[in-house]
C-alpha cells in the first residue's frame, strides 16, 4: 500500500514538474512600429529557447484597411507591417490577431506596447481571461492620472485591473534602429528580480538587444515616461532655432527635475538606475531622434496644432509627451510643486496653449538649480 502511494505521490510531482517547465505562451499587445520592431526580437528569441517559450507569438492587432488591404492580413501572408514598419520582415512565428481576448487566451506572458491611454480599456477587457499566473512586462513610455488628479503607473493601472505581476522594458531604443538590428541596449525593471527576471531577459535579450534587469522597477518606468516632456523642451529650442548648447542644457536640467520627481513621489529610487539604458541615455537618444522632439519642433515653426501636425508627421503614430506632461502637471499642481519643476510646467503649458514656446528660455534662465 505505501509503495503504491508512493508512485502515486512521484507521478502527481513529475506531472506538476512538468507543467511548471511547459513553454511559456507569448502575447504582444499592440503592433504600432515600437510593437513591431520588438515583435522582430521576440519572434527570434522565442524560437531559440522551445524548452521556455512557445514558439507561436500572437500580436494584437488593430484592424485597418491599408493600400485595400486588410493589415492583420498583410502581416500573416507576407511577414510584414506595411503601415508601421515597412520594409523590415517580421518571423513567421509571429502571428497577427485581431481579436484581442483570442490573442492572449492561455497566454503566461504579456507584452504591453500601445499608447498609454489605451491602456485601462484593454485591460478592462481581459478581467478573466487570461491565466492566473500570466505576468505582463510593459514596454509603454508614459504614465496614467487617477480622477484626483495622482499620478499612476502604467505598471500600476495593469497589476491593479489585471491582479498580476507586472515588469516593465525601458531603454535608447529608437524604433527604426532596433528594426535595423543596430546594437542597443534596455533595462528590464522587475520587482521580482530573482524569480522573473531571467525569463524575460530571454524573452528579449540578443547579441544587439543587451538587456540589464534591476529591481527599480518605478524609476525605470518614470525614466521612460519623463524623458518624453524633456524631448519637448528639446524640440522647442530646435524649433526656436537654438543649438546644441541649449539643448545640453535642457537635458541636464531636465534629468535633474526627473531624479528630483522620481525621488519626491517615489522615494527610495536607486540612483545608479540613472545611469542605466533607461536613463539618461534614453533621454540623450530622444531628445535629438525622437518622435517627441520631431513633433514639438514642428509645432514651433509650423505653428499648427499639436494634433495637426501628429497627424501629419506620425503616420497614425502618437507623441506621448504633451499627453505625459499634461499628467505630470496636474500631480504637481496638486502637490503644490510645479513651481519646483519649471521645464516640466513650461512643457505642459506650451503644449496647453497656455504660453509661447519662446518663453521656454526664460523659464530656464531663473531654474532653481541655477539659484
């Protein structure tokens, strides 16, 4: 009797071994250029670890009629995002889903890369259909505001719909220049460093896509929020016709006010986590390439509106900047700070209409860093 009971005890714990060690079920949500470009990396590593991952990746997409083509479909046939990422060929293991619950059915892995408005409402939609030990690792360069006016994490608004872990991925990682499979690096923010960072350093890490995992999970995410409101100040001076000075200046004061911030409303921050991918080289490759910048400086010469000229220069993209800056103001002025932070403040105004972009110099002529 005890030696049936024993095999029985040995085959119920081989079996859950197993189960433990299946391959893990990969989503990503979103197929915008960022969505897609990452789509590259993890339809590769996915497919180089079958023992950790399911080698089918599902993509959400967005429907859309592009050229009289359906986009899920182009990218199924012929491996490409046509609207978003032309000319680069996605891995034929990455398969485009237009339904969003079907693509993260029985996944154990999230992948977030859409704007970060959306992302209350998908979430929203997955309550209860997706694995209780599913985690998700958001790539998403913003953050949320509570009715209040408090500032929440995009991290934070996932974990707390979704009731999961929740890692996040931020870096200098330029979009086109991670299609192009030029070398970069990423930080990997994880709360539960021990337990989940090697698998999602698997996940993306590759011989051009370095990946460093810490445990600063927040300061990695608002690094990648804050240096979107800084990349506007960058592209204002541009538009404004200053050079390469000011914008060094901007830089600077605007990782000040991005230490200062974090360290304010998320004390305990480690400061070597400026120093990583996510910080201040993130910062540095925004403000001169990215799409923040490009849109703010052609706000100043244009004189268009911020919509307009998104429309005209993102391809259906979207600038999280105005969007961030505006979030960040209102925790601010709630707090009674904005005073404390006047690149973030000027940012949000200018954008708002509420002041001239030339008066950006003066808010930093009189910086508090400077008293």
């Amino acid at each position: 009797m005890l030696s049936r009971l024993s095999s029985i005890f040995r085959y119920f714990g081989t079996t859950s071994t197993i189960a433990t060690m299946s391959p893990k079920k990969v989503t990503i949500i979103g197929s915008g250029n960022w969505g897609s470009a990452i789509a590259r990396i993890v339809g590769s590593t996915t497919k180089s670890f079958p023992d950790e991952f399911d080698p089918t990746v599902r993509m959400w997409v967005f429907e859309e009629i592009v050229n009289g083509e359906k986009l899920s479909e182009v990218i199924n046939n012929r491996h490409e995002n046509i609207k978003y990422l032309p000319g680069k060929v996605l891995p034929n293991n990455v398969v485009a889903v237009t339904d969003l619950v079907e693509s993260c059915e029985g996944s154990n892995v999230l992948v977030f890369v859409v704007p970060h408005q959306f992302v209350k409402g998908i979430c929203e939609k997955l309550v209860g259909k997706i694995p209780a030990d599913t985690q998700a690792i958001s790539l998403i360069k913003g953050v949320s505001t509570e009715k209040r006016g408090g500032l929440k994490l995009i991290s934070e608004e996932i974990k707390e719909i979704l009731k999961i872990e929740v890692s996040v991925l931020m870096g200098a990682n330029l979009a086109p220049e991670v299609a192009n499979d030029n070398f970069c690096e990423a930080t990997i923010g994880c709360k539960r460093k021990a337990e989940d960072g090697p698998l999602l350093k698997k996940l993306f890490h590759t011989d051009n896509f370095r990946i460093n995992v810490v445990e600063d999970a927040h300061t990695v995410e608002l690094c990648g929020a804050l240096k979107n409101v800084v990349a506007c100040a960058a592209g204002f001076t541009d538009g404004l016709g200053y050079g390469d000075n000011t914008k060094a200046a901007v830089i600077r004061l605007g990782l000040m006010e991005t230490t200062k911030f974090v360290e304010h409303y998320y004390p305990g921050s480690n400061l070597q986590t400026f120093f990583e991918s996510c910080g201040i080289a993130d910062l540095i490759t925004t403000c001169y390439g990215g799409r923040n910048r490009k849109v703010c400086e052609a706000f100043v010469k244009t004189g268009k509106s911020m919509a307009e000229v998104e429309k005209e220069l993102l391809n259906g993209q979207s600038a999280q900047g105005p969007l961030t800056a505006e979030e960040v103001y209102l925790m601010m002025h709630k707090t009674g700070l904005d005073a404390k932070f006047p690149l973030f403040t000027a940012v949000h105004k200018i954008c708002a209409g509420e002041m001239k972009p030339a008066e950006l110099v003066d808010c930093l002529r009189n910086h508090p860093e400077h008293m």
